[in-house]
C-alpha cells in the first residue's frame, strides 16, 4: 500500500467524517478532523491543517506518496502539491496508533507542550470524561456558559484524536460554535460517550496505562485525578473542547432529522 497525503475531507470508512490525514502504509501518521466536506466554509482551519500535514510529510520524507487533494489545498500548496492522485478512499487503515505519534500530532498543532499538558493528555485519554458528569446539571451549565462566551473565528480541527485506541477526541468548541452545532446534541453525545468508554473501562485502563512506556513514562506517574494546562498552553491556545468518542462525531456532525 503506498503512503497516503488526503487532503479531501473524507467521508466513510473506518475514521471520522470530515477527517485529513497523512498515513506511512496503513498506519496514520497525523489526522485532524475539519467539522465540514466543504473547506470552504472552514477556511481559515483548512489552510493551517493542510499546511501542517504538508509540512510533516516533507520531514518523513517518504516516497511513493499518493495524494487526493481538492481544490482548495491545490490552492494553498500550489506548485508543491505533489503530483500522485489516490482514486480510491482507503477502506483498511490503522486507527490504533501510539501515545508518541499522538504528542508529536499535538505538538505540530500547539508547539511547546510543557509537562502539564502532556499529563492532561494523558489522563484524559485513559479516564475519558467521566469526572465532567459525575453532576450533569453542573456540567450543562457550564457548557452553556463557556459556549456562549467564545468566538467563533478560528483555525482549529473540529477534533482532535487523543487516545492511541483510536476512540477518543477532543472536540473543540469554537469549530463546533462556527459550524452552528446544536449544543444540546452536543451534551447528550457527551453523555453517551461516557456510557461507551465505562464499558471495558479497568481493561482499557490497563492497556493505555502499560502505552505510555512510549514516551518513556512509568504508569505510576500518570495522574489518578484531573488537571489543569499549563499557563503558557492556556495563553497561547486558549483551550475549549469537550471529549467525545469516535463514533459519536459522525452524528454530530450529520443534521438533526437525518
């Protein structure tokens, strides 16, 4: 299987809707989630991530490289839009993938992630968001108020993945404000999120607690309760996601009715 550069918003598949990515064989290497088919309408986070996946394909300096591109990343690349076309939407990639490959995708993204971070990370991706809706009622409220004080332009994915499992991701709040999402099936996808990663919940534990030895972390040091980013992350990204399961993103981002 050749290496993969698709910067069409896909649909199908094994990965999220609306996923771009950059795969070495079956494997992905990096992959964000645009919120939308159509770039356009998410302009500005089109360019930063298409831009991103580029810059990484040239440092893995990998050959045989079949691209499928649209119209808008034909623009932002120009001339340096290699000339390979795939054809055929990928059907047998790799979800799994490693804590190692997941903090270097959050550092092309963020840049300078101190400890706190990386630990956040990680007790977020072992403990999902279980400690948001021990009181749901509280957990709506604030929901309502952090959505109701952000703007909506940015350039950020509409998710991205977290978990070396593949099953979960941050979604951030602003592409979500930006794409109209309804903020209630927002919460209640939340929810049900929750409910998914209870199942298995210990055995899950083990296995990502026994993954973080990639990054050269003993599972003693992983966090047992949550924290916060570090100051110069919340400065500079100004952080507003929620946590989803993976397969919870296809029916947020599908119309209601539909």
């Amino acid at each position: 299987m050749a290496n993969l550069l698709w910067l069409k918003p896909t649909a199908g598949g094994n990965l999220p809707p609306t996923s771009i990515f950059l795969a070495t064989r079956r494997a992905i290497n990096a992959l964000f989630v645009l919120g939308s088919f159509n770039p356009v309408l998410r302009p500005k986070a089109y360019e930063r991530l298409v831009t991103l996946l580029y810059e990484r394909f040239k440092t893995l300096g990998l050959n045989d490289v079949r691209v499928e591109h649209s119209l808008e990343s034909g623009r932002i690349l120009g001339q340096d839009l290699p000339i390979y076309v795939a054809l055929r939407r990928p059907k047998d990639l790799l979800t799994t993938t490693t804590f190692s490959e997941i903090l270097a995708e959050q550092q092309m993204l963020h840049e300078d992630l101190e400890r706190e971070d990386v630990f956040k990370l990680l007790y977020q991706a072992i403990n999902g968001v279980q400690h948001i809706l021990t009181d749901t009622e509280a957990a709506w409220k604030l929901l309502c108020e952090e959505w109701d004080s952000l703007e909506i332009e940015n350039d950020e994915p509409f998710a991205e993945r977290i978990s070396p499992e593949g099953d979960l991701y941050r979604v951030n709040l602003r592409p979500a404000k930006e794409l109209a999402l309804d903020m209630s099936r927002l919460f209640e996808a939340m929810k049900r999120s929750t409910l998914l990663l209870s199942a298995g919940f210990e055995q899950r534990k083990t296995r990502l607690l026994a993954a973080v030895s990639s990054i050269g972390v003993e599972a003693d040091e992983v966090p047992e309760q949550p924290l916060r980013h570090s100051e110069s992350y919340k400065t500079r990204v100004r952080p507003a996601y929620r946590l989803l399961h993976a397969s919870e993103i296809a029916g947020l981002l599908t119309p209601s009715g539909k």
